[in-house]
C-alpha cells in the first residue's frame, strides 16, 4: 500500500520540537456592519413589536463561504439599509446551538432564513449575493405587509399539526431483525466508488461510521471486499491531510479527494483517528500508526488548550485580519511549506471548548493510547473527561455544551450526552476505574429523566420547555443521536448486566427503525449488528504481580475487535465469574476468549491468543447472524 | 427575476437522483453546498426525496423520507412531523 502524500515537514509536540504560536479568538460578525442580535427573547420581542420579519444567519466561524458574505453582502449599503429599517437580524454560530442548526439548517453554510415573528421559516437559501439578497428582502417585505395575516394562518396550522401528532397513540414497535445490518452493508456496498475509495460521487466527506462499519463487520463476518473498502477509503482518504502540520480538512470537493475545504474540526480529527487506530490494530500497518500520529500531533499543537488541556472547537481555512478580511484563501496557504506559512500568519483558531466534541477527542484517545502505546494520551483524556464532569454536569440540568465564565450555557443536549457517555466508559474499559463507570450510569440517568420519551421511546435533541423560541417548539428525535444513544445504553447493559439498560437500549432502537426517515445506513447496521452479536469477553486470570499475566493483559488489550471487554481476574480474590462463566485457575497464567455463555479452551501464550479468537469468531460465525 | 413568486418545482427523487442533482446544482449554480451527510438509506421499500426549488437553482426546501407499499400516508406524516414549514400562499397547494 502507498499512500499518496509526501510530509514535507514533520514537527511535533510530543517529539519536543517547536509549537507554532495560535490566535484562539474568533467572533463572529467580522467585516459586517450588521448589528445582529442574539437568539432569544430580546430579539424575538423586538420582531413582535416592531412586527418585523426575522433575518436569521446560521453561520459558522470557519465557513470561508459565511467570510465572504460578511465582505459583499453584509457590506452592501442597501443590504444595510433595508436590514435595518425592516427586519431584525440574528446570528447563530453552529457550533454553539446545535439545537438550532438541527431545526434551521439547509444545505449547508451559511443558511439564510427568513422567518416570520415567531420563528417559523418563510424562505432559506445559502450564500446569497447582495443584488439577490436585496431582492429578497425587498419582496419579503411586500409579501409580508400584504398577506400577513395568511401567513400568520398558515403557521398556526403548522402549531395544529405538531399538537396533533403529540396526542397520537403510542406507535407500534417494530421488531429489530439482524438482517437489517446485512442490509445495511448491501448498501454501503452499493454507493462505495471503488475507484476513489469512500462512498457516492462527489463531494467527498468523511464517512467515519462506514468505515468502522467496513472494518468491524467485515472482521467479523470474514467479508475480505468489505474490509477492503474499510482500508481503501483510509489509504485514499489521507489526500485530506496536511501535509505540514498534520490534521485532516474538512471534505474535498472532488471524487478523488482533491480541491479540500480546508478548515479542520476537531471531531473529524477524533473520528479520523479512532479509524486509523483500528486499521493499525487490525493489519499491523506502520503507516496507519503514523497516520494517527500526525492526527495527533496537529491536536496537540494547535488544537489544544495550554491552560486547561481542553480541545478548542476548530481551526478556520482562511488567514484573515482582524477586520475578517481575508488575507490568504485556503487553496494558497495550505499549498506553502511550514516557513512561508509563517511569513503570511497563521488561520485563526475558534477557542471555544464545546462537550460533544472534547468527550470525542477524549474517546479516541483513550482508545489510542493502548494501540499505539502512548500512556500521555491516556493521562491527557482522563484529565479533560475528569474536568468536563466536574464543571459541565448537573444531574438535574444536564450537561451544559460550554462554559462561558464559569457558567454553563445551553443544558441537556442529547448529542453531548451520549458523547461524554461514550468516553466516560472507554475510560472504564481502559482504566478500570469503576467511578469513570459511575460517571456514565448517572448522565445515563439525567438523560432519561430529562430526554427520553415516555410515550415512544427514544429521546428528544434537548429538554422542552416553556421559555423555547421559534422551531425549538418542536420536539425532534434525531436519528443519529438516538442510534448512538441505544448503542451507549447497550453497552451500560454489558458493563452491568442490568437489564433496564438493555431495555432502553431496544426501545430506542425500535423507535428509530419505526420512523419512516431515512437513516445513516452504516450507524444503524452497527447497531443492529451490536445488539444481536454477543460482544467478545477475554478473561486473563492470574496474580496482580504476575508478569506473565500482564503479558498477556497487554495482548488482550492490543488485538482487534470491535466491542471487546478485557477483564483480568486475581485467583485470591474469590470466585472469577463473568457472565454464567465461572473461570478455573491451575495455578498458572491464562486467558480465556469467552462470550457471556460460552468458552474456548485457555491459551498460555500472548502470541496464541490471536489464533484463538479466530477460532472463536469462526463458531460465533456459524450460531450468529 | 422573482425569489419568492416564481413557481417552484415540486419533485420525487430516489436517493442516487437527489445526490446527483444536488451536485449538478452545486457545480450549475456555484452554490454552497454543506455536508450532505453520511449514506441515508431505508429499511422500507423506497427512499423519497421532495426537492422545492427556484428557477435559478436554490434549493429552498426538501422533505425526505422513506416509503412503504402503501406508503402515501406515512409520506404526508412525514411532512408533517418534518414540520419546517415553507409559507408562500400561492405555491401552497403545489407543495400539499
């Protein structure tokens, strides 16, 4: 395999070598003379008594296309004016109101609306430019002093309708069947471009759940041309990676990666690297491993907080002045080496800490440190989770998506709850440390009590209530956040055997696969395929001073396979059960590769244990799926 | 030109139709097209996409959903449960 990219300069953190200096301020609104207000009451009480139509500019501070509008658009004299004198203009920036992109978002960024007074949605578009946009308004305004109170008719009957579907009776479940996940691969299969690698035409993005899918059902299932696409799309892939400070941009425009948007996230850096830490685990690919070195050297040089050890948000595509003003587009920076990248400054850092983002950086972490031997990354993971909890969660609030001032913003996300979840049990799996797994049963908790619902099953994108403006009226089960909620409460069920978790976790199944949206194929058939498969239990048993014992720990903890749960059980410490097994101890180290009802016979060897999952694998293969 | 009374094309996709023209429109039109997401697909039969867009290109709206055999009801409910409602009084009865 050969990778298609040349480092032309390898610096690193970790290796002690030079840190580049950063800005971490952005603010929205650069370059624009718009006075735009902020969601909430006070401009939404500005609209109803000036009676206004609302402008509002779902925007995101490393969207080069949101740059340029702030440069004509929102530059415009006219744009300005009529602003101004008939709408009340708001600004949202993505990242900080995930519940308002997920209720406003169109297309993409940023997402133009016009909204009547109270919030319901006239007209969307993109990037709009300043005739267009004068146009626009222009007739929005006339459409609006003409026909208002049609209009106004016509939201209330929007209100009538979600008031009926809340009073609709309970739906009927849908049985989970496990051929939804070889459906699910047929799928994949059928939008995978074998000639780029990655799934569908063009744009190329990141489809980290296909590829998890790809690797790990493929493993499982001994499907060579899945697992094949899986290690393609990563090999291809890496035409997205900086060349200079390492880190992947955001999506390429073409099929075969090239023409990146270059601005990077930090949770397509968390993504990328848990995928090409599994590749390296489950080939033994040094290029993998160097992959996910270079991720993680562009996170710790840019990306994380000096201060805090926190992991700011995003780094913009464009070198900009302080006015927004762009001084050097993407395209031409990235293609610089490290010293004229220096001379023409350097793209500015978004410095906010959001949860959902900073507990998947966490995730990948813990789950690299054991795979690439870095101990570092563990101790770092552990520090961010450890501060998240203390500072973000309240068990009656819910977790807050930042923290302005020492104060939380914005409780009860779903999507940071299932986040953080999923770190807070990597770190059990990892540490053993049973109160990482007392942290996740109780957000587990909050998180039912203020999201999930009763009627249903599943669970709500945020918590209702009175004072929710506008579409945030709505409730709204999200697909995607409920397909991983079932997966976190799934795995509470293995790390606690209590069966109210593996309950949950079926209702909120059910209830996705009962809605007649569309789901992200590769996520649900994970899913599906988790909760039919048994996940694979190794057991070492040995004294807690046994060399040989650690050996074989460390084996354990190094092979590849999705799900695995590694135990290590001390012969003085009483009976060694898991599961309906109970393990016998001959007076030396061993390791047992078991499912919760069944064993094969021990191996001794560290070098053995490989051999001896595929054995297992081979009869789960035949009494599965 | 007109944004808001233009009459809007009201159409049924399958899922490889929506993609492609998505593109097409993105590269026609120089329009800014986010992320589209990871691969969508449906366990019941057919996938459904409602494109609403301008003579110049903008996409204004767009339901999707999945189908059944006997599936109209649950696409109606599904514009209903999607509930982003696109107002213009004369376009309106092209939309339901």
């Amino acid at each position: 395999m050969k990778f298609q990219v040349i480092f032309s300069c390898i610096f690193s953190l970790l290796l002690g070598l030079e840190q580049p200096a950063f800005s971490h301020q952005v603010e929205l609104g650069h370059g624009s003379d718009v006075q735009w207000l902020d969601w909430g009451s006070t401009a939404f009480a500005r609209a109803k008594a000036e009676d206004k139509l609302i402008l509002l500019d779902l925007t995101a501070v490393w969207c080069h296309a949101c740059h340029l509008m702030d440069q004509t658009t929102y530059a415009d004299q006219q744009v300005l004016t009529l602003l101004q004198e008939n709408f009340i203009a708001i600004r949202v920036d993505t990242d900080q109101r995930p519940d308002l992109e997920a209720r406003y978002r169109t297309g993409g960024w940023p997402t133009t609306s016009l909204l009547l007074p109270t919030g319901e949605i006239l007209f969307q578009a993109n990037s709009l430019e300043p005739e267009v946009m004068v146009k626009l308004l222009q007739e929005a305004k006339v459409l609006y002093d003409s026909e208002k109170e049609d209009l106004q008719q016509q939201a209330d009957q929007l209100w009538d309708r979600v008031k009926v579907h809340g009073q609709k009776n309970e739906s009927p479940r849908a049985p989970l069947r496990s051929s939804m996940a070889s459906h699910s691969v047929d799928m994949m299969k059928r939008e995978y471009d074998s000639v780029n690698g990655g799934f569908r035409n063009h744009p190329k993005f990141f489809e980290p759940e296909a590829i998890q899918m790809a690797l790990g059902y493929g493993f499982f299932e001994n499907d060579e041309e899945l697992i094949n696409m899986g290690l393609m799309t990563l090999e291809r892939q890496v035409a997205l990676l900086d060349p200079v400070w390492g880190g992947f941009y955001r999506y390429a425009e073409k099929a075969d990666w090239s023409q990146p948007h270059f601005e990077k996230m930090l949770t397509i850096q968390a993504q990328n690297l848990h995928n090409y830490v599994s590749a390296y685990q489950y080939t033994g690919n040094a290029e993998y491993k160097y992959i996910s070195k270079r991720i993680i050297d562009f996170v710790e040089k840019v990306l994380a907080d000096p201060q805090t050890g926190q992991f700011f948000e995003s780094q913009d595509a464009d070198v900009r002045d302080q006015d927004g003003q762009t001084l050097v587009a993407g395209a031409k920076y990235f293609s610089l080496n490290m010293i004229d990248r220096k001379a023409r400054g350097r793209p500015l850092v978004d410095g906010r800490i959001y949860t959902g983002s900073n507990a998947d950086m966490t995730w990948a972490y813990l789950y690299a440190a054991q795979a690439l031997e870095m101990p570092i990354l563990k101790k770092r993971a552990i520090q961010v989770l450890t501060r998240m909890v203390a500072e973000r969660f309240d068990p009656e609030k819910g977790l807050s998506h930042e923290e302005v001032n020492s104060s939380g913003k914005l409780h009860g996300i779903l999507s940071d709850h299932i986040r953080l979840g999923m770190a807070l049990l990597e770190a059990f799996r990892v540490t053993g440390d049973i109160q990482f797994l007392q942290n996740g049963e109780a957000l587990a908790q909050s998180t039912q009590l203020l999201l999930e619902d009763d009627k249903d099953g599943g669970f709500f994108d945020r918590p209702d209530s009175p004072e929710n403006l506008g579409l945030l009226k709505i409730p709204t089960k999200p697909a995607r956040e409920n397909i991983q909620a079932a997966r976190l409460y799934l795995e509470l069920f293995h790390l606690t055997n209590q069966d109210e978790y593996r309950l949950t976790a079926e209702r909120t199944l059910q209830s996705v696969v009962n809605t007649p949206q569309p789901l992200p194929i590769a996520l649900i058939g994970m899913a599906v395929d988790e909760w039919f498969r048994p996940p694979v239990h190794i057991a070492v048993i040995g004294m807690s001073d046994d060399e040989e014992s650690n050996v074989l720990l460390a084996e354990a903890h190094q092979l590849y396979c999705p799900g695995k749960m590694v135990k290590k059980f001390n012969p003085n410490n009483g009976t060694m059960k898991w599961g309906e097994i109970v393990f016998p101890y001959d007076g030396k180290p061993a390791a047992f590769l078991c499912t919760d009802k069944m064993c094969l016979a021990p191996v001794y060897q560290a070098e053995e244990l490989k051999g001896r999952l595929d054995e297992l694998l081979k009869a789960l293969r035949e009494t599965v799926l | 030109m007109s944004i808001l009374r233009i009459p809007i094309f009201f159409c049924i996709y399958t899922f490889n139709d929506h993609i492609s023209l998505i593109h097409r429109l993105v590269e026609l039109k120089g329009l800014r097209h986010g992320p589209n997401g990871p691969i969508y697909g449906c366990f019941l039969d057919t996938f459904f996409l409602f494109l609403i867009y301008t003579e110049v290109g903008a996409v204004i709206r767009s339901y999707q959903g999945c189908l059944s055999e006997s599936g109209r009801d649950k696409e109606s409910s599904l514009i209903s449960l999607t509930s982003k409602l696109f107002i213009n009084p004369r376009q309106r009865n092209e939309i339901s």
